[in-house]
C-alpha cells in the first residue's frame, strides 16, 4: 500500500465512521426525518418498516465500513458499502430542495454537495486496484496465456513426434 493510501484512507474515512456512531446513538431523533425514505425502501428491500432501526443499521454498516476502510480491509468493498450507506444520509439529512429561505437553501445545499463530494470519494476508492489488475483483466490475461500455452504445447508435440519418427528411422537404418 502506497503512502498516499494509507494516509488518505483513514482520513476519508473519519467522517463515515463519525456520521456512523452519530447515527446509532441518535436513532430516534433522526427517524422522523428518514420516515419517508426508510418507508420508501423497507418494502423493496424486504426489511422492517422501523425507521429507528433501519437509521441504526445504516449507521452501524457506515461505522463498521469507515472503520474497515480505514484499516486498508477490504477496501474496495467497503467503500461501496459507504458509497451505499452515504447516498440515503445525504437525501435524508440536506434537502435543500424544501428550504424557502435562501441563506438557508445555500447552507443546506453546501452541506449536500459535501455529501456529494464524499460520495465521489468512496466511489473512486471502490474502483481502486492499488496499482494491481482488476479481475476483468485478471480473466482476459488467463484466457489468453492458456491459448498460447495450448499453442504452444501442439508445437512441441509435434515436434516431438516429427523427432520420433526420425529417431525410428535412424534406429532402423543402423539395424539393416
């Protein structure tokens, strides 16, 4: 892991892992405001229509992500968890689109683009290889070393049974 990495990932993560803990222990102030949206996707998603519990959970796997990520575990998979946890916060927390006060509309729209912008941020470190090959490239590269390989060996079977024939010649010219 790069310097860069393994600075930039905790402090990335700080926010997630401190909106995560906020989240579980305020549960039940922010429920009203994320009743719409915890409505909205607990029939899809086949969980409990309880938006405390559904804001606590969103908070645990936003603490417990932030906290994986930081610690350069499972990374990528882990920053679409935040990426996933991030997207409904955001919605739920700073619509500014229902402010009419525009002082207010600004701060509020500020503090989504912040989101927006974090958001950004787990989106590019979920497509992060470390400097490694992805697994689509990983594949392609099989493919094509076990074609040449495969060529290969028909070659050198060929070969060898060309240098076959020539040996039985020369074993039988030395009999006659």
């Amino acid at each position: 892991m790069t310097v860069v990495r393994r600075l930039a990932r905790p402090m990335l993560a700080a926010i997630f892992i401190k909106t995560g803990i906020d989240q579980v222990r305020n549960a039940r102030d922010l429920a009203p405001s994320a009743q719409p949206v915890a409505h909205a996707v607990a029939g899809p998603l086949r969980l409990p229509d309880d938006p405390v519990l559904l804001v606590r959970l969103n908070g645990a796997a936003m603490a417990g992500a932030g906290v994986l990520f930081a610690l350069g575990r499972l990374p990528r998979v882990t920053s679409v968890v935040l990426a996933s946890t991030l997207a409904p916060s955001a919605y739920v927390n700073h619509p500014f689109w229902t402010e009419k006060d525009k002082t207010v509309r600004g701060e509020v729209l500020e503090d989504f683009l912040k989101d927006v912008g974090l958001l950004g941020g787990a989106l590019l470190a979920a497509v992060d290889t470390a400097g490694k090959p992805g697994l689509a490239w990983r594949g392609k590269r099989a493919g094509r070393d076990a074609k040449r390989f495969a060529k290969l060996a028909t070659r050198e079977a060929a070969h060898a049974a060309g240098s076959g024939k020539k040996d039985l010649q020369l074993a039988a010219a030395k009999v006659a």
